[in-house]
C-alpha cells in the first residue's frame, strides 16, 4: 500500500505549504499538488490526473479536505465513487471521512452531504463577491486593467481621428493596438 496526497490551492497566490506539511506529517510517501481552481475541468489539473492514473488497487489518497477534490456535489460523488471501485481508501485530514473505516453506503452520504456543502459554499462565495463588487462600483471603484495611455494620448487621438484618419493609420503612429484605438474612439463618443 502507497500513501499518496494531494494539495490544490485555487491561485499562485495562495501558498501550498501548510498543505503540503500536513500531508507530510500524515506520512504520505508520494505528495501531488495543482494551482487551479476548484470548479476546473479535471482535465487541466495536471498532477491530479497523475495521482489518479498512479494510484493502485489498496493505496490510500490523503486530502485536506474533499473539496480538493472538486467544488460541486456531482464532481464528489462521481470521484469519490470511482476511487471505491478500484479499492482506493480516502481519508480526509479534517476527519471527515475514512473509507477504510466506514462501509459504502455511510461514504456516498457522507460525500453527497459535503458535496452539497461545498456546493453552497462556493455559491455563497460568489454572491458575496457580486454583492462586494457592486458596493465598490457604487463608491467610483473601478474594475479592470489600468489604461495604458494618459488625457494627451487620447486628445490625440482624437484629433487624427477628427482629420478622418483611419484606426488602423492612428494606431500605428501611436504605437497601439488598433483595438485600443477603437475602444478610445468609441468611449469618448465619437462617431466611426
């Protein structure tokens, strides 16, 4: 039996460590690990797909939680399940879950229960964030990459743009994209 484990941290700016610590304190020999979101396809999750496909028959996967694994109900079950078919324990380090210790049918709902869970998590995430997001417009915050040209650029812009110079003449003379030209045009409400 091997004791493998897995880390997944949703961005680069999240740090692994105090996973990856924790999975080595629970002796697992082999540690894998993906900075990706939790609601991206398993596919794109690279040392994920690796875990799986090195996994054998009676080796045990250690989590953090489950929701390493996936963000919905569905993800869980249908990953979890698979892992029981090929006689793969998981165990969970927030004590949670232990297939070694627990028949299939206590499993199934043990996931769908936490699964459901982190479905509403996620969801409620995404509210707060919406919510925050519409507080901060509503006091003049602004969202997006900061624009890359100032007040003179734009005038002119402009200003050619008023001699009927094409977008594509603009922007080569200033050095743009001929998008950025359009985009500028278009916000200061001149007609193309």
């Amino acid at each position: 039996m091997t004791v493998r484990g897995y880390w997944r941290c949703s961005t680069d700016h999240q740090d692994q460590e105090r996973q990856v610590l924790a999975l080595e304190k629970a002796n697992c020999e082999v540690i894998y690990g993906d900075k990706i979101t939790g609601t991206s396809n398993y596919g794109d999750r690279e040392e994920l797909s690796k875990c799986l496909e090195e996994l054998q028959e009676g080796d045990l996967l250690i989590l953090e939680d489950l929701t390493r694994l996936g963000r919905t109900m569905v993800t869980m079950l249908v990953e979890v399940n698979k892992l029981i078919e090929r006689g793969i324990f998981i165990k969970t380090l927030d004590g949670r879950l232990d297939t070694s210790l627990m028949n299939e049918e206590i499993v199934r709902l043990i996931v769908g229960v936490m699964g459901y869970s982190a479905e509403c998590e996620l969801r409620n995430i995404r509210h707060r964030t919406s919510e925050g997001r519409a507080v901060a417009r509503s006091r003049g915050v602004k969202f997006g990459a900061k624009r890359k040209y100032d007040k003179f650029q734009i005038e002119e812009i402009m200003n050619k743009r008023n001699q009927g110079i094409g977008y594509g003449s603009i922007a080569k003379s200033m050095g743009m994209s001929k998008s950025t030209v359009q985009t500028i045009i278009q916000r200061e409400g001149v007609a193309a």
